[in-house]
C-alpha cells in the first residue's frame, strides 16, 4: 500500500495529457536503463558486424583479389588492384579506414562492373525491404485471426477434428522451406495458368508471388503461436471475470483478449521478419527479383568480394535494426516484459 | 517415447524420417549405377515411361539421382547439426563454469547471435571458404549453434537451483564437475530433442544453400543442387524439379512432424493421467416452493465432468439478502466449482445440472439469454483469489469497470467512466481518478483486490460471490479486504458468498458457514456455533487445527491424517469415513443433511 501514500504525481490535466504521459513513461523507462541497455547492444553488435564484415575478406585463403580476377589475370593489374584496395598497408590502418569508409558510405566497387557498391545498395534495397514488408504485414493479418479463431473453437478441448486440422496444416506449411513454395507457385500459376509473372519486377501484380511465397511459412508460425497465446489468456481469471460481466463475444475476444495475445504474436512477427529478410534472398533468386538477395548471391558465386561484403554487411545491419526496434517496441507495449531484465 | 506413432501427425512424421533415413542408407547401394550412367541419346528429356522425372544434361536419370541424393542431404545436415550442437552446449555450458564478467560476455554473444538468420551466417562462411559444401556446413554449423546454446544456458540455469546441485556445490565438488555429472545428464532430454528440430532446419537451409548454387558443387549432388539444375529448366520441362523439390518437401515436413510430437509427449510426461470408472450419483430428494426472498436458491446442484468426474454431488443452498456465507473446505472439495457454477462459468467440458438454481428470485436457466446476461452481468459480482490474474493486465483499470455500464447498463462512456470513478473511491482507493488511467501493474494487490470489488459494484449486485479474494495478499492488506466486504454488504444489502479454505477467515467474517468435503455439504451452521458446537467430525477437526479460535492451546494441534478423496474416486458411503475416529459400519452409506438444531445441519451417523 505505500504507493497510495506517495504524493500525488502532480495530476495531468484531461487533455495534452496524453503526450505527456507517454513521454513520461518513455523517459522512466530510459531511467530504468532498458533503453540503453538496448542501445548499447545494439551498439556492440554493431561493432562486431563491422569487424566481422573487414575480416571477410581477409580471412579468404589466399589473394582474392588474384582469386576474383583468375590465374590469367596480369601481375600488374592484381598489384594494381591490391593497391586501390589498400590490401597492402597494416591491417590495423586498413580496418580503420573501412569503417571511415562504410560511415561515409563508402562501400568499394565492384571487382566485375566497378560499380559503386553504394549504388547497388541503394537501387536494390527498397525492392527487397519491400517485399519483406509487405509479406509481414500479410502474415500478420491473415495469422492474428485465424490463431484466433482456432484458438475459440478449440478451447478446452472441443472440436478434437479442427485441432488435428490447425496443427497439421500448421506444422506441414511450417517445414516447407520458401523457396519449395515458390517454386510451386511459379510453376503452377505462372508456367501453369500464366495468371502472374513468373520473374521480375514489373507492376503490382508481381508482387503477388514472391509475397505469397514469402508469407505461407510466417502465416502458419504466427497462427499457432496466437492460438496458443489465445487459448492460455482464455483460461485466466480475467477473462472469466469478463465472461462473469456477460460482455458480448466480439468485446471479450477483441478488448479483452486480442491485447494481451499481441506481444507474444509480434515477438514472434519480429523474429520472423529477420528471418524473412534472409529467406527473402531465395525468393529473389527464384523470381530473379531486383532486390539485394540476388546481387548477393551473383556475387559470391562470381567472387566479386566487396559487392559481397558490402551487401552481407548491410543485410546484418537490417537484422540488428529490426531486432532494436521489435525489443523497443515490445518495451512501450507491454509495460511488464521480463525482457526488459535482460 | 511408446507414445509417439498413436496421432496421425506422430505415425506420418517417423515414417516420413525413417524413409529418408532408409533411403540414405540403401539409396546409393541400389541406385547408384543408374544415376551416374551417362545416356547421350537422352539429355534433356522431359517425363518418359524410361525416365519418369526425365534426364538432366549428361541423360542421367533424374529419380535415381533424387534416390541417391538422399544420402548426401542427410549426412551434410547431420554433421552441420552436430557441430552446432557441439559448440553450442560448450557454449551454454561456459557462463556456469567461467567467472562472473566472462560469463556475462558469452551470454550477450548468444543472446544476439540467436536473433541472427542462419543463411546469413552461411553466406558469410561461403564467401570465406569459397563455393561447396564445407562453407555451407561450417556456415549452418555456426548457425545452429547459438539456438543450442541458449537452450543449455536456460536449462541449466533451471537446474542449477536444483537440491541436488546445491548439495554438490557445498560438498566442494568442481564446477566442470558439477555441469558435467549433475547438469548436462539431467538436461539432456530437451537438448536431444532440439536435435530433432535442428536436423530438419539444417537440411532445409542446407538445401537452400545448393539450390542458390552455394553449396555443394557438382560433380556432387545433393536434393538442391538437383533443384538448381531443375529449376534452370522449369519453363521446357517443370517436371524436372518435381522430383527433388517433393523430397526437400517431405523431409522437411517429417522433421518438424517428428520434432513436435516428441517435444509434445515429453511435455505430456510430465502430467499423470488419472480417469476412473463412473458412477452415478443418487440424492433426489424433495425440492419445494422456491423461496422468493433468497438472493440464491440452489437445490441438488451437480457438477460432473467426462469419465465419471464429479467434483460437486448434490449440494443445496440457500442465502438470504444481506447475509454472509461462509463455503470452507480443502482444495478439491468442490467450492470453488460450486461458485463457478453459480456465476454459469463452468469450464467446457464440465456439466451442471441443479434441481433449482435461482438468483434474485429467477430460475437463471429459463431466462432469455439476453435477460440471463443481463441479471448476472449486473446482480452478481465476483471476486477472484489472484487479483493480478483477474484484471486485464493490457487496459486501464477505469476503463474495465466502466464497461460493465456501457455494455449493460447503456451508460455513455464518460457517465461510465465517472461511475468507476466513483466506485474506486467507494471502495476508498486514493486518488480514485488517477488509478483509473493506470494500468493494473501499477497498483498493489490490495488496491487491484480492491478494483476488482469496485467493479462488482458497478452494477447493484444482489451476490457477491467471493473466492478466496484474500489468500494472495499479505495478511494486513487481507484485513482490510475483509473489512471492506462487509462494509459492502451491509452499505448494498447485496449477500456475499465467500470461500475459502481458511476457517479462521470465514469464523470472523461470515454469518454463516457452510463446510464442503469431497463435493458434498457435511454441515451448516451458524457462525456461533463454529468454535464449540460444530457436530461434524471433519469441520470439529478444522476448527481444531487452528490455534487461535476458542480452543485450548496446551493441546497439540490436531491436524487431520489421510486426505481428502478426489473427485473421481469418492466412496459410496461417507466421503470422509477413511480419515474418521468415530467411522462405523454404518458409515458406509451415505449420512443425509439433515436438521441437528436451530439454523444448524449435518451430515454424519454419529451427530445426534
Ligand atoms: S458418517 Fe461416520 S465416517 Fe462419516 S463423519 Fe460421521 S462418523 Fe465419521
């Protein structure tokens, strides 16, 4: 009972209220270091990205840029190379410059186009986020209901048959891997049917495949995990509470459940969408998508290194990026998170 | 583990991975020379009788070449799997044996590595060590490793608080020691298990890797480079990728099938099953003009659950406005149920059945749904134990109590609002207007009791049905508690049902008692006549056991040997004959309630 003795947290008045309270909280939370803490993650995560991304090239046995060039290459073009590249000087001295250089985004050219890496970051990037994006935001809200809905029918045990039902497709749509489904779709609706494209990027209705692909697997995840949140917030007292006030069914699921089901289902959206932006690279590759995951994979096969590096790096940085803002988010939405301990 | 094959899922998913596991092993025996024997005459070819996937380049039969795959598929995952599974307990393991701050370092290395995508690791590795198989293995070994590593890092943490670890610890044995010979055996199950799912990810990011032409490098071939040839081909021959895209499929599937029903039944071990034969419940008895100035009338209420289940066996009662009941009885007598079934909350797939059950002078099972909603939404207020659990943890305090009049009452919001306001102060929460925009965290738990009273309060409740709202509070706050839910009865005239198991509690704040054992009412009575004229066995050794009622406290506390029956297995005659000093033959029927003296009831032979 000691807070009730506390002072009285000078009242906020009705309206502009709002604001302030949600700027109070934020800052409470900064002052419970949680935020930072995240920062300084992130921060360090970072560093080792970096780190990592420098040693990448130098850890390939051997010269690469002599492996990337081939064995005919002239000695006088290699030295050239190795020169422009700085592969010469000590490490040290090297490692600092790249960093100076990613910063300044500055990420080498291409061995093969000499391209500017920046660029081919730049174009290709929105194209990939894009579409991982949008494959989420799809996921969720096929998944969010359908969790949902199977989680109520199947409370307590009735409908043995759509539980059996939920699971197996579930589980089945789970394991294929998404470059199986588009695959599968390509060659049905594209080869097949010629309703779609079967490559590139040219309209809204490209889009559709390469989503639909992306988006089978996390739907399937997102669904089971928001039955089974569902289903153990249907058992707790408040919700027997509610049903004791007799709300009608559409307030119960919707106002009383639904919040409560969302941090779990967008811990798990968040996760997901990391990993989507990695399967997004197969995905590209299958829908010869003008995106980053192609470029990637044309450039380690042709061993064109810095194109390599410098989008491996920026795909790592995405990842961090969203892991932050999913651990951010999950810190203003749900006030009691143990994650805020770690 | 012998349960495994009885689901569909479970029966799909051993079969699915002992096939592949039989084809990597007889696969390259039988079909080998097939696959690798060049046909000039038959590159390229679509779908034939000869070749039903067709030929690929060199027209080498493509189902073979899928057959034999197998092997290859299968080994490369196992040993990517093994070499995570490897670094990654090494790696959990660490923060248990290194120092403190070293610890502190590897954890924050898992804990951001386990977010990272695994392909992402392996193009890493592939650009290190070049295109094949080993950078791919390397790159999905690093990946698979920080999922293992947090597993071993949080079971053993679990485990670590155990006895026997504590034991090991003082008797100076080594921490390596320790992890190894206490920890890991004990950990070892769910790591195994993760096993399972691991392979199945590993030979799927594994077939990712080759389909995307970085991982294993021809003359080699596993299931996706067969893919990577296929799909160059996709437009002039789809079949072509038929073939090894359904084996990535299925092993896929069988995995994940595989892993999910293990992990469910070692899950599943952990609960005892526990069914018995049914029986049927007698007890009629005469039922009467309904009483209309009860507030609740229940008469031969039953609460029965499949498999013979009967946790609440014929009880009546009643409850006059303005009175306070008293339901005690061990967890497992059936009270709390009873006011489950009261408030019409019964868990599916529970059935009640009553001879009567009316609630301010209505037969709740014949109102219209709508009107029954209404009369309960609004006359009956219920009071949980965890007051926590209750409230909705992600709403405002203000805004739950305030939809009990939007929804039933037609309040407008801001009308609504003002009332739990007003409630809130009711219930003397401090600053009520405040603590209606917070949210439930941020109160104490004798203020969210509180909140929870005042929104039963909300509507003009005729009941309060109150189960044991006080055991999760500390005891001054549950003082207070009790205070204020007499106050409510007496300021609304509304009756309350408290339960509880705590027969002090109920001494001090009820009118009435009403004692439960094993589903049954064995005695009523009133308040007075608790501490020296009870008449059941059971509720004389209740009163017994507590040290601070009328009772003598030279004696040593007489606590009640044996234990109350469960549900499925009450006796026939009186349920509580086993645990009884004055048990008889006689006692093997069944004692009916009957009248001992004024306003007081029992169940037993030997009360007269
Ligand atoms: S009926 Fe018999 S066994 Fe039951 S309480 Fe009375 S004396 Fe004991």
């Amino acid at each position: 009972m000691a807070e009730s003795l506390r002072p009285s947290a000078a009242g906020p008045s009705a309206e502009g209220g709002r604001a302030g309270r949600a700027l109070g909280r934020a800052l409470g939370r900064v002052r419970s270091g949680f935020v930072l803490r995240r920062a300084v993650r992130f921060v360090v995560s970072l560093g080792v990205l970096l780190v990592a991304s420098f040693a990448m090239m130098h850890l390939i046995p051997g010269d690469p840029v002599r492996a990337s060039l081939g064995p005919a290459a002239p000695a006088e073009l290699v030295t050239a190379r190795r020169a422009a590249l700085g592969l010469d000087e000590p490490i040290l001295s090297q490692l600092l410059s790249y960093v100076s250089n990613v910063f300044r985004g500055d990420f080498g050219t291409s061995f093969l186009s000499g391209e500017p890496v920046r660029e081919i970051i730049a174009s290709r990037l929105p194209n990939t986020l894009g579409l991982a994006l949008l494959a989420t935001v799809v996921a969720l809200l096929v998944a969010v209901p359908l969790g949902m809905w199977a989680a109520i029918r199947t409370e307590n045990g009735r409908n043995r048959g759509t539980e059996v039902t939920f699971t197996s497709a579930t589980g089945a749509a789970i394991a294929v891997p998404e470059f199986l489904y588009s695959i599968a779709l390509v060659t049905v609706f594209a080869i097949g049917l010629r309703w779609f494209p079967p490559a590139g990027k040219a309209g809204p209705v490209s889009y559709v495949l390469p989503i639909l692909s992306l988006a089978i697997s996390p739907t399937a995840m997102i669904a089971r995990i928001c039955r089974v949140e569902t289903l153990r917030e249907l058992g707790m007292d408040y919700v027997r509470l509610a049903r004791a006030k007799r709300l009608p069914a559409a307030r119960l699921y919707f106002r009383h459940v639904l919040p409560n089901t969302l941090t779990a289902t967008l811990t798990v959206g968040g996760m997901l969408l990391a990993a989507l932006i990695a399967g997004s690279v197969l995905v590209e590759y299958v829908f010869a998508w003008p995106g980053l995951g192609l470029r990637v994979v044309e450039s380690i096969t042709q061993k064109d290194y810095p194109v390599a590096q410098g989008v491996i790096l920026v795909y790592g940085a995405i990842v961090l990026v969203v892991n932050l803002l999913v651990d951010l988010l999950l810190g203003v939405l749900d006030p009691t998170s143990k994650l805020k301990e770690t | 583990m012998r349960h495994l094959p009885r689901t569909p899922a479970g029966i799909a998913g051993t079969l699915l991975v002992a096939l592949m596991v039989i084809l990597a092993i007889a696969g390259p025996l039988i079909w080998g020379a097939e696959a690798e024997r060049i046909d000039s005459a038959a590159i390229l070819q679509g779908t034939s009788a000869a070749h039903p996937l067709g030929t690929d380049n060199l027209g080498r039969d493509i189902l073979a070449r899928v057959l034999v795959a197998g092997r290859l598929s299968l080994a490369l995952a196992m040993i990517a799997t093994l070499i995570g599974a490897t670094a990654g307990v090494i790696l959990g393991a660490l923060p248990s044996v290194l120092p403190r701050r070293a610890a502190r370092l590897v954890t924050g290395t898992v804990n951001a590595l386990v977010a990272f995508p695994g392909l992402l690791l392996a193009m890493f590795t592939a650009v290190i060590a070049g295109l094949g198989a080993r950078g791919a293995v390397l790159g999905i070994g690093a990946a698979v490793a920080p999922g293992f590593a947090r597993l071993t890092q949080t079971l053993a943490a679990s485990v670590a608080g155990a006895d026997y670890v504590a034991v090991a610890r003082m008797l100076g044995v080594s921490r390596w020691r320790v992890m190894t010979r206490h920890v890991l055996p004990n950990i070892a199950e769910p790591l195994i298990l993760h096993l399972t799912q691991a392979l199945g990810g590993a030979l799927l990011a594994l077939a990712g890797m080759s389909f995307l032409g970085l991982g294993v490098q021809p003359p080699s071939f596993d299931w996706g480079r067969l893919l990577f040839d296929g799909f160059a081909r996709i437009y002039a021959t789809p079949a072509v990728a038929l073939g090894p895209a359904a084996a990535i499929a299925l092993a896929g599937i069988g995995f994940n099938l595989l892993g999910d029903v293990l992990a469910r039944a070692a899950s599943r071990r952990a609960t005892p099953a526990g069914a018995a034969a049914g029986r049927a419940v007698p007890e009629a008895g005469e039922l009467g003009e309904p009483d209309p100035d009860a507030v609740l009338e229940v008469r031969d209420l039953t609460v029965t659950f499949p498999g013979g289940v009967t946790p609440v066996r014929g009880l009546s009662l009643t409850i006059a406005p303005g009175e306070i009941v008293g339901l005690v009885g061990e967890s497992g007598s059936g009270k709390s149920l009873t006011a489950s079934a009261i408030g019409g909350l019964v868990p599916y797939p529970g059935e009640v059945s009553a001879g009567r059950l009316r609630l301010c002078g209505a037969d709740v099972r014949e109102l219209p749904e709508a009107e029954c909603r209404r009369l309960l939404g609004t006359s009956l207020a219920m009071v949980f134990q965890d007051p926590m659990a209750a409230l909705n943890p992600a709403l405002k305090v203000g805004g739950q109590l305030a939809e009990v009049a939007t929804v039933h009452q037609g309040a407008s919001r801001a009308d609504a609002f003002a009332r739990a306001v007003d409630r809130l102060e009711h219930v003397r929460i401090p600053e009520p207007a405040t603590r209606a925009r917070q949210h439930p965290h941020e109160l104490s738990g004798g203020m969210r009791q509180r909140a929870v009273i005042a929104m039963g309060l909300m509507g003009a409740p005729r009941l309060i049905i109150a189960d044991e709202p006080t055991t999760a509070l500390d005891v001054t706050v549950q003082r207070e508690i009790l205070r204020l839910l007499r106050e409510v009865t007496d300021e609304t005239g509304a009756a309350t049902l408290f339960i509880s198991h705590d027969i002090a509690v109920i001494g001090e704040l009820c009118h009435r008692v009403v004692v439960m054992y094993a589903g049954r009412v064995v005695e009523e009575l009133p308040v007075e006549e608790l501490a020296s004229g009870a008449a059941h066995p059971y509720t004389r050794a209740l009163v017994a056991s507590l040290p601070d009622m009328e009772t003598d406290r030279s004696l040593p506390l007489a606590s009640i040997p044996g234990r109350q029956p469960s549900p499925a297995e009450v006796p026939d005659g009186c349920a509580f004959a086993d645990r009884c000093e004055l048990a008889s033959a006689k006692c093997a029927e069944l004692p009916p309630l009957i009248p001992y003296r004024a306003g007081h009831r029992v169940a037993c032979w030997e009360a007269k």
